[in-house]
C-alpha cells in the first residue's frame, strides 16, 4: 500500500488538473444581501453565448420530428408486414424449423427484429451517428458506432425474445386473462433487467472500474453513508469513447446497486458540480424511484395490456383471415400488437415525460439539501444543456421533456442558495446551519 499511495495522489491530481477548480459563477448568482433567485438565473443563462444556446436549441427541437417520425416508420413497417402476409409466411416458416410453440416465437421475433432492423437501418444511422457528429456530440468513428449498435441489437434479441415468448406462452394457456398475467410478466422482466444491468449489460458498452481513491471519491462515499446508501465502492466509466455528455447513477437492484459516474462528469466539471450530480442521483435511491418506477410500470402494462387486448380481438374480427392470423395467441400478430402499444405509447407521451419529470425535479431538490452545491448544480446543467433544450415554454416542457428544463432546475438551485447565503458568505441568513 505505501507504494501505491503516491500513484494514486497522481491519479486524483490529473483528475483535479482535468477538471475545473470551482464553478466559475457570474456577479449576479453570487452570494450578496441583494441576491434575487431570479437574477441570478438569467445570469447564470446569459453566460452562454447566443450561438451555443441556438446550437442546443436547434439539436433539441429537432428531436421533437425525429420523435414522429421514428413512430412513423416503425408503425408503417408492420404495417407493410400484415397485409403483404410477409408475417405469416415467418410464422409458417418457425412452425417448420420446430414443433415448440416456445422456440417457434423466439425464431419469429428474430426474424422480425431483424427485418425491421434493417429496414430501420438508414434511419438509425442519421440519428445516431450523423447528426450527433453534425452537432459535436459523438467521439465515435462509424466502426465504433456500428460495433455498439451491434451489442445492443444482440442484446434485445435475447432479453426481448425471452420476453415476447414468455407473453405468448401466457396467451395460448391463459385466452382470458392473459392481460392481467402478461402484466406480471412483463414487470418481472422489467425487474431482471433493472437488476442485471450494472453488472453484466453496462460492461459490453464500456468498462467500469472503481474510482481510484482521492478527496473526491472520498466526498462521495461521504455523501452516500449521510444519505442512508451503503456503498463500499464508487465505480467510473470510460464514457468519453462515445460522447462528452456527463452522467452519473445509481443504479441496479436487490444487492447489484451501484454508484456510478462517468469519466466526463470528472474531466469537465468542479468538485461541486460532481458532488451536485451525485446528490441528485443518490436522491434517486433514497426515494425508491427505481421501485416506484416499477409499481408505476405495472399499472401503465395493465391499462396497455387490457387496451391490446380490446384492440386486438377488434381487428382481428375484421383482418385476421385477410392477414392469415389465426388468433391473438398466434405470434403472427406481433406486427399488430406493435403498431397498437406503439401508437399508446406516443399517445401517453406527455404523461409519461411528466411523471419522469416530477421524479427528476424530486432529486435535484434532495440532491441540493444533501450537497449543497447549487452553483455545481448550476454549473452541471449548462453542460446538459450542450443536448437539452435550456428555456422552454411551459408547454413545450411539459410534452416534450423527461427531466426539467435548465432553466427550471438552475432556478430551483438558486432559489436554494437565497435561503441559505451563509453558506457561501459570513453573517447572511441561513435556512440550515453550516458545516
């Protein structure tokens, strides 16, 4: 150990030297007699230049189309799968290779996942790779890109195809419940996903590694103990092989959680920024958003469940001997289940990026009370703001955005730091009492 230590208060001095030293805040967000929450917000806003915010604006609102039109083409695929039978003839052609109706839906879903894949494949690449080049948001050569498109296709293929095998298997033995059961299923996937996760899908997109001992791991860990979380480890990746984006989590479930933040969040922001990032993923877990997500999820896959099942049974009186689909257990009708939990889904949108919202404002807030670090807050939120839009209107933030705007969550900060000045400057009022 004496050996390494000097090693080691190099490795923490390169990520000190990478990063910068403390927030740089503008005159107006900081701490005074005359501090105004709203003041400084503008402040901190304006200390971006007009081209950055028109970049971001433009990256953003873009998203809005894509949004649609990756509905649309995903919808207009099945589409063409049904009425041409292109559906029928896979199903036909799965029968033939076997005569487990289990195995038979597993060879199905990889015959559609990779028609549609291909397909898809133009659109996918303009997403994610050429525009996010055009925007400066990807590290990525076309290989590397091609190489993690690949992983993940392969694992939808498994955890997906298991699932789509599992719900039909529960269609075919149970015609009319199968709503209510097929929610339980698809929960408890859900949960073996979110459990396996940090350990065995994280690590095929990079390597995480502990985070090698310095006074920030240490303010970390601090922060997680006070917060009722017990890590032993903090654990870094190597993100910046496909992006700058910062990022952190806390992740996993039923003894796989993880704290976890990425080698930009270190490279690009202070001490405060990532101790604020920190406090507000930790928030996460204090919270139990992970389970309430869960409990949410199995209420949203009941209502969906029950509204396919109508669905359904309603075009299949009127199609399904047009399309040669024998019934709802036959796994020829997965086009069609697509298209309908599609559409659902883009209906559900806003409810959906509300209830994400919400979550997400619930853990900046804890985060701000457990770190108090509302300029790192400040600071952290102008980098996302590189890819999210940072002043939205209302209704545009409700719609489209799964987390606050900027602009919402620089204030919530400020508005924080007024109630407590004394913490930034002797003899100002303090909501709590200083360290």
């Amino acid at each position: 150990m004496p050996r390494l230590l000097p090693l080691l208060l190099l490795l923490a001095a390169l990520v000190s030297a990478q990063a910068p030293q403390h927030p740089n805040v503008p005159a107006a967000a900081q701490a005074t007699a005359h501090f105004d929450a709203k003041a400084a917000t503008d402040a901190w806003l304006a200390s971006l230049p007009p081209a950055f915010r028109t970049r971001s604006d433009a990256y953003f609102e873009g998203t809005y189309w894509l949004t649609l039109w990756d509905f649309l083409a995903g919808v207009a695929v099945c589409a063409i799968l049904l009425p041409t039978r292109v559906s029928a003839r896979m199903r036909d052609l799965a029968e033939r290779a076997t005569r487990s109706g289990f195995l038979q839906t597993l060879l199905y879903w990889a015959q559609f996942a990779v028609v549609t894949a291909v397909i898809l494949f133009p659109l996918a690449v303009y997403e994610g790779f050429f525009r996010e080049h055009r925007y400066g948001l990807s590290n990525q050569t076309f290989g590397a890109w091609l190489r993690d498109q690949a992983v993940g296709f392969a694992v939808s293929l498994v955890l997906a195809g298991l699932a789509v095998a599992a719900l039909f298997a529960v269609v075919r033995r149970l015609p009319r419940t199968w709503h209510i059961w097929g929610t339980v299923v698809a929960i408890a996937f859900d949960a073996f996903t979110v459990a396996i996760a940090p350990v065995f899908i994280v690590p095929l997109f990079n390597t995480p590694k502990p985070l090698a001992d310095s006074p920030i791991r240490s303010e970390i860990l601090s922060l997680a103990h006070a917060s009722g979380i017990p890590a032993r480890d903090v654990y870094q990746i190597d993100a910046s092989r496909q992006s700058n984006r910062v990022s952190a989590n806390v992740s996993g479930l039923a003894g796989t959680e993880r704290i976890t933040l990425n080698d930009n969040l270190l490279r690009r922001c202070s001490p405060e920024g990532v101790l604020s990032v920190m406090g507000h993923e930790m928030g996460h877990y204090v919270m139990h958003h992970v389970e309430m997500d869960i409990l949410i999820s199995a209420v949203v896959f009941a209502v969906l469940f029950a509204l396919l099942r109508w669905s359904l049974e309603a075009s299949l009186k009127r199609w399904g001997v047009r399309w040669g689909i024998r019934g709802v257990g036959d796994v020829a009708v997965l086009p069609l289940a697509v298209i309908i939990l599609s559409t659902l889904s883009f209906l559900f949108t806003p409810l959906g990026n509300t209830f994400s919202r919400t979550q997400e404002y619930a853990a900046d807030i804890y985060g701000l009370n457990a770190a108090r670090q509302p300029d790192g807050e400040a600071e952290v939120d102008l980098l996302l703001g590189e890819y999210r839009k940072l002043d939205p209107g209302p209704l545009e933030e409700f719609v489209f955005f799964d987390h606050p705007s900027g602009r919402t969550r620089i204030y919530a900060a400020m508005r924080w730091k007024s109630e407590n000045l004394c913490l930034f400057q002797k003899d100002l009022p303090c909501a709590i009492e200083p360290r």
